[in-house]
C-alpha cells in the first residue's frame, strides 16, 4: 500500500501549528520545517499543504521575532512560484498576502503586496472567497490608518459582501468588518 504522504504532512502541519499555540517554538519549528520539506515531495494537488507551511514558517519567525527572516522566506517561495505564474496563480496570491500581514502598516510595501494579491484574487473569486475578503479587509485597514477613507469604505464594503456569503450572521467576522466600517465612517 502507498504511504499517505499527504495526510502524514497534514498532520505534520497540525501538530507545528499546535506547538505554535503553545509558544513552544523550538518543537513547533521542528514539525513546521518537516511539513515544509515533505510537501515540497508530494504531488502538486497538496499544493495547499506547501501554501500553509510557508504561512506557518513565516508566522513562527515573525513570533520569534525575526520578522525579516520571515518575509525574506516568503519572498524566496514566491520567487519560485513567480517561474510558473499561470499555474500559480492562487498560491502566488495566498503568498503575497501573507507578506502583506507581515509588513508593518507604515511601509509602502504592504499595500503593494495586498494590491497586486487582490488583482490576482478578483479573477479567481470563485475559488478564494476567504482569502479575497481578508485581502480587501487588510486594505481597507490599511487606507483607514492613512486617513483615505474612500478607498477604506469601498475595500471595507466589498469585505462584507463576501464575507457576508460566508459566515452566519453575528459571527465575529462580520461584526469585526461592521466595526470597520462604522469607524470610517465616523471618520
């Protein structure tokens, strides 16, 4: 019988993810470094397995507080999924967003990244709702900071549009963007 590699990753994934929770960095690094170096083994249909372990690489440096070890990581697996950019186009997206999570709000470089995932998400809507809203939400959050409240109100509505599609009403999500959206329009 073949060895379910892709469920053994999975796992893998879950239990660095786990140990990440507990703050117990140097085990959570170990499983989330193993997740990333076996999903880079199995087939490409696990490609969402490889995306989630870039995330939590990265997310375990930004906690450790090496957060350019951690955008420079993203930037080398967007670099290599950039050779291939038709095939790639949703982990291209799901990459430069977590780039954007990871630049502070007062670098120009956050709303590059979140534009050009945005640009690749709107074509490919249907696929990605979660990660389109989270995107247009991080944008408006963006704008309302630098006090362009049009462009927040527009990103923050189209934010709720779809996260509306999503969750149930009340949940925290929504309540979160309505907040948003009161806030700028207070503003």
């Amino acid at each position: 019988h073949p060895c379910p590699y892709e469920a053994i990753t999975q796992c893998q994934g879950i239990i660095g993810n786990y140990y990440l929770t507990l703050k117990d960095y140097n085990t959570a690094e170990d499983y989330c470094c193993a997740t990333f170096e076996m999903s880079n083994r199995i087939s490409l249909n696990a490609d969402h397995i490889r995306i989630q372990s870039i995330k939590a690489l990265a997310d375990l440096y930004n906690k450790r507080g090496m957060k350019q070890r951690a955008i420079d990581f993203c930037q080398e697996q967007l670099f290599i999924y950039e050779k291939e950019p038709f095939e790639n186009q949703i982990s291209i997206a799901n990459i430069l967003i977590t780039i954007g999570e990871l630049y502070d709000d007062n670098n120009d470089e956050k709303i590059r990244v979140l534009d050009r995932a945005l640009s690749i998400l709107k074509k490919n809507i249907h696929i990605q709702y979660a990660a389109a809203a989270d995107c247009f939400f991080m944008i408006a959050e963006y704008y309302h900071k630098r006090n362009v409240d049009e462009k927040a109100f527009d990103h923050a509505m189209r934010a709720l549009e779809i996260r509306r599609k999503i969750y149930p009403n009340n949940h925290s999500i929504l309540i979160e963007t309505q907040c948003l959206i009161d806030a700028i329009k207070s503003s």
